[in-house]
C-alpha cells in the first residue's frame, strides 16, 4: 500500500469534515448518522475555524494523491470542551481514514507524525475520546501509551504522555 503523510493545510478543510463524519464511530449493523450531525456544535467544533493558534495535523494521501486519511489536533478550554477534554494545555487529537484503507498501517503512521510535532512543539500530553466498541482503534492508541482516564457519555477517555509529561 503505497502513501504520503504530509501536514494538514487550509485546502484539506472539506475533507476533514469528510473525515470527522467517518470518525463517528457506528457499530455493526446500525444505521451510520445522519450527515446533518455535523452542524451539531458538539461536533462541528473539531474542524469549524480551523487554523488557530495551536491546531496542527496531517493528511495521508494515496499513490495518486487523494487524501485518505486525517489525524487533527486542537485545543479546546473549560467553556468550549471536546468530548476527550482533559486540559486547556492538552491537545485532544481525531483521526479517521476512509474504510478501504483501515487496518494497512496508515493510522500508525499518522500517530507517529502527529506524536513526533507534538513532541517538537513541546507538548506534554495528547487526549481524545472513542468509543469502546471501535476495538481496532482502541487497541491501536493503547500501543501508542493511551490510557483510559474517564468516560464521557458512551467513549472512553483516554490520555498519552508525549516528552515524558505527566
């Protein structure tokens, strides 16, 4: 499976909010969401203004260079809460990849990228939020030093140290 990561730009903003639907976890056999559940302001906040102070992620491209795959960070506060909020200083991350690329080692390298700007820009630690039943994401965070912290409604919150940061 050939592909390039290369950071997020202002030009990938549709296909993020292609890519915050596809990261609205739906268990086998129901019915997926309905499109209009991006204007909900609890989810639409996790791409709406994107750009400000802080934000940072990456795109995954195939051999062809359509985008794939995404993976965001974005701080938010005690007024302005994400579902995987820990802190104002703790980034909470998304990631989605379009289902025919799931399970080929593209989310890895994803989380790779964004751990390492993390690191970079000197960031402690790194949140976000998934639903239990999504087991093959769960599984990957859980390499990558996730630990679950809470429960926000029906998903886990779960937090990594990056730079050794408590």
């Amino acid at each position: 499976m050939s592909y390039t990561i290369r950071p997020l730009s202002q030009n990938d903003i549709p296909f993020m909010w292609e890519m915050l639907y596809e990261s609205l976890f739906v268990p086998e056999g129901q019915e997926p969401f309905n499109k209009e559940i991006l204007k909900d302001p609890l989810i639409s906040k996790y791409v709406e203004g994107w750009g400000r102070e802080g934000d940072f992620g990456f795109i995954a491209t195939n051999k062809d260079g359509k985008p794939i795959g995404s993976i965001t960070a974005r701080n938010f506060n005690e007024s302005n809460k994400g579902f995987g909020y820990i802190d104002a200083d703790v980034p909470e991350l998304g990631m989605a990849l379009l289902e025919d690329y799931r399970g080929k080692g593209i989310g890895k390298a994803l989380l790779e990228h964004l751990f390492n700007e993390a690191k970079q820009r000197g960031i402690k630690r790194l949140s976000l939020s998934v639903d239990p039943g999504n087991v093959a994401a769960v599984k990957l965070y859980q390499r990558f030093g996730f630990e679950d912290v809470g429960m926000v409604g029906t998903s886990i919150t779960m937090v990594a140290r990056v730079n050794g940061g408590r």
